[in-house]
C-alpha cells in the first residue's frame, strides 16, 4: 500500500475511535448524574451528611448496596428529621402568632391537648409491644 494511504487509513480510524471514546464519556456521565439525582457537588454530599446524616450513593458504589435495609433506615431516619425541623419551625410561627392575638394560655391549652392526642397512641402501641414481649419465652 501507498503510505498516504496508510496515513489516511489510521487518521480516518483515529478519529472513529475519538467520536467513540467522546459517545462513552456522555453515556458514562448521563448514568453517573441518573443515579446522583440530589445534586452533583461534593458540597451537597457534605451537606445532607451534616444535617441530616445522610450518606447518598455515589457512583462508584453497587446497585445493590442502595437497596439494603441499613440505607432504608438512613433515609427513614432523615425523613423524621426533616419532618422535625419542619414542624418546629411552624411550631414556632404559629406559636408566636397565637401568642400575640390570643395571649399564652390558649398556646399551653392547645400545646396540652396536642401533646395528649400524640402520645395517648404511642404510649398504647408501645405497651401492646411490652405486653407481646414479655410474653414471648427467652430461647436460651
């Protein structure tokens, strides 16, 4: 063969191999932002970590490890979390307006009555789970 033949060969073959190469870097970086929804930052990461204690999946880990039960918890656990700070901070709104409209004695009535209403059932569940308990034999 010629060897601007050759020369034409190889670049053209270069090249193909480049568009290639540039085809896989976007797929690679599509699946990589597909499976980090919550933002790509490191900053983000550092974030939710702080607040929250939430640890989210970067790329270079497992399918399977996302799924198991200790990330379920993880992620249970800062949904309580953000459903606490949300309800404090309306809390306190509502808190401060009732106060200046109304004076402190409806906010204690109110807070009292809340207060009843939320843990009459979770101190019924949890005496239901004591009595189931306690009437399991120990297996030792």
């Amino acid at each position: 063969m010629h060897p601007s033949f050759t020369d034409h060969m190889s670049k053209t073959r270069m090249e193909q191999f480049q568009r290639e190469a540039m085809v896989m870097q976007r797929v690679s970086h599509a699946k990589s932002s597909f499976n980090n929804t919550t933002g790509s930052s490191s900053i983000t990461h550092i974030l939710w970590y702080v607040f929250f204690g939430l640890n989210i999946p970067t790329s270079n880990q497992k399918q399977g490890e996302a799924s198991n039960l200790q990330s379920f918890q993880a992620r249970l656990n800062v949904t309580m979390w953000m459903i606490g700070c949300i309800a404090l901070g309306l809390g306190l709104l509502i808190g401060s307006f009732i106060n200046n409209n109304f004076g402190l004695l409806p906010i204690v009535l109110l807070s009292s009555i809340i207060l009843v209403a939320v843990s009459f059932p979770i101190v019924k569940r949890s005496a239901s789970m004591l009595s189931k308990h306690t009437n399991v034999p120990s297996h030792r």
